[in-house]
C-alpha cells in the first residue's frame, strides 16, 4: 500500500457562539476519517480554524464591551477546550484572523485582480443612519412587498415564501439601531464567477461531489451564474482590501482561505512543505467536510478562486445532513439545543463518538439523534457486547493464570474470520460509510460473546482437568476483543487508549492480525460505564431555555423592552386585526391537505415546496417559508390546513397554489397547523 499525503479540513465554527452537538456531527465523522488514514500509516493532517471576521463578530464585542480581538480569543480558547474533551484530533487549530489568512487572502486577491476577475460597480444599498454603517440583508427588518406580513427578514418572508431585495421591503427598519434605513451609493467590488461556469459544470460532475450535491447544483447552472460581491464597507471586522481604503473582504471569501492559512501555520512550525500540497500539480490529496446548507460556498466560488489564482482545487467536497433530536430541529425550550459543554457535564463524550458513528454514512441525509435510541445503542453495543468481552476473560486471566494469556491459540479459524474483516471494515472506513463498518464490528461482537457462552469458561475452570482450555478459551476471548477494539479505536480513541495500557500492546494495523500468545496483561478495570437515563434527563433539563432575559423589541417609530423572564415561556402576541364580519371570513375556503412530497427549493433559503392533496386526487403545489423550521422529510405523511381558494401566485420557483396556516414569530419558531386526527384530506374547516 503507497504512502499518501492528505490534507482534511472541517468547515470552521464561527466565532461568536458555543459549539454544540449540531457542530460536533461534522468534527467527530472528519476526526474518525483522519485517524483511519493515520493508523493506516498514511501522512495525513486535520486542521481547522474559527471563522473569526464579519458583522455579527463586530456588534458582538461591542455589545459587550469589549475588542472584536478579545471576543475571538477567548472564543477561540473555549472552541478548543470542548474539541479536545471530545477528542478530536487537530494537527492545527488556528484563526482566520491571523498574519498567515492575512497574506494568503492579499496573494489570492491580487492573483484575481491581475487576471481580470475583480470587476467593480456601484451599488445602492440600506444604510443605517444612526450607527453610520450599511445593513446587511439580515440586519433589515420590515413588512413583506408581496404580502404584507409583519416583521419579516431582509431578504424574504416566512409567510408567503416570497424572496426580495432589502431595498423592496416596507416599513424597513435596522436591527442594531431601530432607525430607518435611507439608500446609499457604495463601490462594490465583484468576483467574476461566470467566467468559470465551464470549468464548474467540469468540475462538480467530475466525482468531487456526492451526487446529491452535484445534482442540486445544476439550478445555479440553469439560472447563470451571477457575479459575487466580495466586498463590505466599513466599520466592518476583518481585512481590508489592498488598495482599497474603507472597503474589506466579505467573510466568506478570506474564511476558506482559513483552511490554507491554518495548514501554513501548521507547515512554518513543522517543516512540512506547504506547497506540495497547494501548488497546481500537487499529487497531494485535500478533502473538506461540511455541512450541505454551504455547498454553494465550497463547491462554486471556492474552487472558482482556486483556479483563479492558480491554485489546486480539493480532491472533493463532503456534504452531511443536519443533527435532529428526538426526531425534531433542535430547541432550546425542549432541551434538545445542546451545547457541547453542558453535554460533557453529563455524559461520556466517546457515547457521542459512537452514536454518531453508528448512524454515518457518505450521504447527506439528516441523522436523528434519539435520546431513547442513543442510550439503549450505547449500552448494548459498547458495554453490553464490547467491553463485556474483556470483562467476562480478563479475571480468570489475572486471578488463575498470572495474569498472562495462554501459548496456544484456541480458535485459529475464528481469530482469522475476525481479522479478515479488516479490509471490508478498512473500505467501509475509506468510504465515510461509517454505519457499515460498525455493523459489521457489533455482528463480530455477537459471535466473540457466543463463542464465550459456548465454551462457559466459568464451568471449565471448576474442573481441574479443563484448566487449560478454560485459559486457551479466555485467552482467544481477549484476542477477539483486541481485534475488535482495534477497528473501533479511531471511532474511540480514549478508550482504545486504556485498551492498549490493559493488553501491553498497541492497536497498529500492521499487528492486529498476529495474536497476543504467552503475552502479560495489566489487571482489568472498567473501560466504560452504562449511560445513565438520570443524567441525559439531567444534560437536557439544563439545556431548556425558561430562563430568558429581557430583549428588546424594535418597530418603526417606537422601542420598547419585554419581560420575558417569567418560568413559563410565553410569545409576543401581534396587534389583533381590524374586525371583519363573518361574510369576510366565509369567503376564505380553508381545506384539510394532506402532504404528499415535501422538497427544498433549490436557491432558496427558507422555502419547502409542497404537493398537496386537498381531497378526490386534486392536487396543489404551494411554496412555503418554512425551512427554518422544518427539514423536507419531517412532513411528508402530515396533515395541514391550507387556504384553498386563494389566487396563485407566480414565483420564480414556480406556481404557488395557496398557503398553508403556521402560528410563530419566524425563523425556527414556526408551527404549521394540523387537524385533529380523524381529519381527511378535503375536508373543509369552518
């Protein structure tokens, strides 16, 4: 097997917020992957970075009175302190406020601008009269243009669906300040994305991408790739576009760059030759992971800059769904929005490890990490069938023989069916299918336990006669068990290590297949402990978010603050509408629908399409800004109410054919309606 080199990055955290177990999904499958190809003797480095530039990083520090520089450290400081409790394994952990991100970002930028690809163009944005600064589209608030709904973002509404400009929205107010935006003409500079369109469609069908992603892409393609502003204008935190005063990087043109800054960071302190693995003909291979909500970041206008600055692109681009609890988005009123931290006040951080790996794959479909499910896998598998191998031989071994595994191996066949699952395992590893390979270790798990039940070595050792096929049975029972830690250590690491110290021998890839004979072990101690139901109810009662301090609410003309620390957790209730008579009300035809495919809108943020069954096969399609709050597969099967005689409406994505009724503010908190059961599609609501 040839030695490669390989370089694999996480997409990096933002600076302004805890890490919590949505994050830590992405970490654990790259950490796993990273340690696979180091214990097959590979030379491979996993660095990240925090993603420490932008608007919300600036109003942060200032809200708290404190430097942009301040805040990120010690966020940084943090972000470090819960990765590695959760082991996982950076070569280099660095910042993208750094001198490095600093001259890759110029280099970058210059290389661009030399060949052409920076265009500049004046803009007419929303500005923020009172705190003097330009208002990116999620620091907009106002009414919607289509439909009037209140309180709706800067770019669309969660109630119709409907997608604008900042500049449309009625009623616009800033979020920092509560002022009125005024429109204000501003030099923008642009990245001419179209002139790589070719070498994208190349590229994104080369194999670089999950088909999935690859797939999703294609809408950018058919609508034309459109060119990219990379600029902000101050006050803005991060760096300042080389001859171009007042005018920055957006964030998420130097934050890719973070992954090369870290890897030179890495490179100046070790030696290793940095350029081997960026220039254009590097042999080197570079993988990133990330979440499928940034695709578009990493897989059109990373790998445009790339080319653009002669520089390699990644080998690919990993995608993974998003982390659910108990089946549901996370929410901190249910507990189920939980920080890395508050989990590892409770619970072992290597059960997490373990769950997540029993359930990747290479796909980006959403895992569901059921509290239920996690402490009954965790249990059965790691304590139940695992560890229980250990502890049912090691204390014969210790108290009858010595401490020291017998000379003669029991069981040659089986020793070779376990260790000849290794390449399987190794290519269930290489492939991200995570799930198969921890399958395939738990059935080998089962057979090493009914191989022990069969052979009872606890009545062997009652018959002076049977003493050494009861030390040969207990002796292959820890072999079959250091096999199979073996496989789980990159998954495992802090246990693998106890492991190690127990056996006097190391889990290498190049050893496991030759049996521990005539060899001393350390006495056995408990490698890893039940999960107590107690303390997951405990993780999530100090997860719940009762507590709430005030906020502060702004509307056009008015600022006003709303107590909100009462135990029982209540929502701001809108103004009720003018009265209407019951005539008005008839005139609204609202039906039972039945939710026959849901799908997200490719190129939309917050939109879900729906087909809808109203009831005798009639069908209807309606768009609807609810994907903040809801994934595609949560509501396929569920019943809804929809406005049914409401006019269709043309969007760019297609033809709406009503709306579906939702209470909540917005956002993630957002509740579509259902009909009590019994309810049937059709059937009309009065």
């Amino acid at each position: 097997m040839s030695r490669r080199k390989i370089l694999v990055t996480s997409a990096l955290p933002y600076a302004n917020g805890p890490i919590h177990l949505g994050h830590l999904l992405e970490y654990i499958q790259t950490d796993i992957w990273a340690r696979f190809q180091k214990a097959r003797g590979h030379e491979c480095y996993y660095v990240c970075a925090d993603d420490a530039h932008g608007t919300p990083i600036m109003l942060k520090a200032q809200e708290r009175g404190i430097t942009p520089e301040q805040m990120i450290e010690q966020t940084k400081i943090e972000h470090q302190a819960d990765f590695a409790d959760f082991a996982i394994g950076f070569d280099n952990y660095h910042s993208t406020h750094s001198k490095e991100n600093r001259e890759l970002s110029t280099m970058i930028y210059n290389r661009l601008d030399e060949k052409g690809y920076i265009k500049r163009k004046t803009i007419s944005q929303l500005f923020d009269p009172e705190k003097n600064m330009f208002l990116p589209d999620r620091f907009v608030k106002g009414d919607c243009p289509k439909c009037g709904a209140l309180d709706q973002n800067g770019d669309s509404c969660d109630v119709c669906g409907a997608t604008y400009s900042p500049t449309e929205v009625k009623n616009a107010r800033s979020v920092i300040s509560g002022a009125t935006p005024i429109l204000k003409d501003s030099e923008h500079y642009f990245f001419d994305l179209p002139a790589f369109s070719q070498m994208l469609q190349d590229w994104t069908r080369s194999g670089s991408l999950q088909e999935e992603m690859a797939n999703k892409l294609q809408e950018w393609f058919k609508d034309g790739l459109q060119m990219w502003d990379i600029s902000r204008d101050a006050p803005y935190f991060g760096f300042e576009i080389p001859r171009a005063p007042g005018k920055f990087f957006y964030v998420w043109l130097d934050a890719p760059i973070g992954y090369l800054a870290s890897f030179k960071n890495l490179c100046d302190k070790t030696g290793i030759d940095f350029d081997s693995f960026w220039q254009l003909d590097s042999t080197a291979e570079v993988y990133h992971f990330i979440g499928k909500d940034i695709i578009y970041f990493h897989s059109l206008f990373w790998p445009a800059i790339l080319e653009g600055a002669d520089l390699r692109k990644p080998n690919a681009v990993w995608a993974h769904g998003f982390v659910t609890v108990n089946g549901a988005k996370m929410s901190k009123s249910r507990g189920t929005f939980i920080k890395a931290r508050t989990y590892l006040d409770h619970l072992n951080p290597e059960y997490l490890r373990y769950y997540f790996a029993s359930k990747l794959s290479s796909s980006i479909t959403d895992l569901d990490l059921n509290l239920e499910d996690f402490t009954q896998k965790v249990n059965a598998d790691l304590v139940g069938k695992v560890v229980n191998i250990a502890s049912r031989c090691a204390g014969f071994i210790t108290k009858r023989y010595d401490g020291k595994l017998s000379a003669t191996l029991a069981e040659p066949a089986l020793l070779q069916e376990f260790t000849d699952a290794g390449n399987s395992i190794a290519d269930s590893f290489e492939k991200r299918e995570f799930s198969r390979a921890i399958r395939d270790i738990m059935a080998l798990a089962d057979k090493a336990n009914q191989y022990i039940d069969a052979k009872a070595p606890w009545v062997l050792v009652k018959d002076e006669a049977k003493q050494q096929e009861a030390h040969d049975v207990c002796s292959m029972g820890i072999n079959l068990f250091r096999v199979l830690m073996h496989y789980l250590k990159p998954v495992l690491p802090v246990m693998a290590t106890e492991v190690e110290r127990f056996l006097n021998s190391e889990l290498r890839w190049d050893n496991y297949q030759q049996p521990l004979v005539d060899h001393a072990i350390e006495p056995f101690k408990a490698l890893m402990q039940r999960v107590d139901p107690v303390k997951v109810a405990a993780m999530v009662d100090d997860s719940k978010d009762n507590l709430q301090p005030a906020v502060t609410v702004t509307a056009k003309d008015t600022l006003k603050t709303i107590d909100t620390t009462s135990s029982a957790k209540t929502a701001v209730r809108e103004p009720i509408a003018d009265t209407i008579s019951i005539e008005d009300f008839a005139k609204i035809d609202l039906r039972v629908a039945k939710i026959v495919k849901a799908q997200a809108v490719e190129g939309a943020d917050k939109l879900i399409q729906l087909q809808l069954d109203i009831g005798e096969g009639e069908m209807r399609q309606v768009f609807a800004g609810i994907k903040g709050a809801y994934q595609p597969e949560q509501l396929e099967g569920r019943y809804t109410v929809m406005v049914a005689n409401l006019a269709a409406r043309k969007m760019r994505f297609g033809l709406s054919e009503g709306m579906v009724l939702a209470a909540g503010p917005g956002g993630s908190d957002l509740f579509i309606l259902s009909p009590d059961s019994g309810a049937v599609a059709g059937m009309r609501v009065k």
